[in-house]
C-alpha cells in the first residue's frame, strides 16, 4: 500500500451505528415478559434443589425461601430507627399525621 493510502485510511472518521431508539418501559416489559415466560421452569428447577439430597443444605434452603417467597411473598421487615426502635418510630409517623401542628414539640391531647 502506498503511503498515500495509508494515510488517507487512517484519517477517515469512524462512523459508529446509530443507537436503536427504543422505550425504557417497553424494554423492561419485554424483558419482564420473557423472564415470565420461564417460570414454570424456574420453579421446577428450584423444587428440584430444594428435594435433592445431593444438594447442600444451604442451596436447599435459599430454594424453599425463594419458593415461599414467590408462593406468599416476602415476610415483612421492621424498620429500625438507631436506638427508639420501631414502635417510637410509629408513634413518631403518626402524631405527625394526625396531630400536624403540634408535631415538633410533641402533641396536644396526645399521650406520647
């Protein structure tokens, strides 16, 4: 190759392809839909571990939540808040809900 060439090739821009314009909630509902279309097989393969002795204990586990995670959904966690706890925290949301105005310096009428 000449020189010419060369350097006529090295100095054409690169033209990458143009992005495909597609939605965000469109891709995310076709991905939603083909991982749902596997589900019966997912699930298959999950009580398959879960039953199997040759699995370890700890694969046999995370099946059967998994399993009862999707069958009853996922048992609820409570919220710390540091050192109050959860039930300051309630008590805490709920003067602010019912009692607006007196929510800074504690409730008016409220036995806090």
């Amino acid at each position: 190759m000449s020189e010419e060439m060369e350097i006529a090739l090295v100095s054409e821009p690169v033209r990458l392809p143009a992005p495909r314009r597609t939605s965000n909630a469109r891709t995310l509902t076709e991905i939603r839909s083909l991982a749902r279309s596997h589900t019966r097989t997912a699930l298959r393969v999950l009580v398959g571990i879960m039953r199997s002795d040759d699995a370890t204990p700890a694969a046999r586990v995370s099946a059967a939540n998994a399993i009862l995670d999707r069958g009853w959904g996922k048992a609820a966690q409570p919220i710390e808040n540091g050192d109050d706890g959860v039930l300051e925290l309630i008590h805490r949301i709920e003067r602010i809900i019912v009692y607006p105005a007196g929510s800074s310096g504690g409730a008016a009428g409220c036995d806090a």
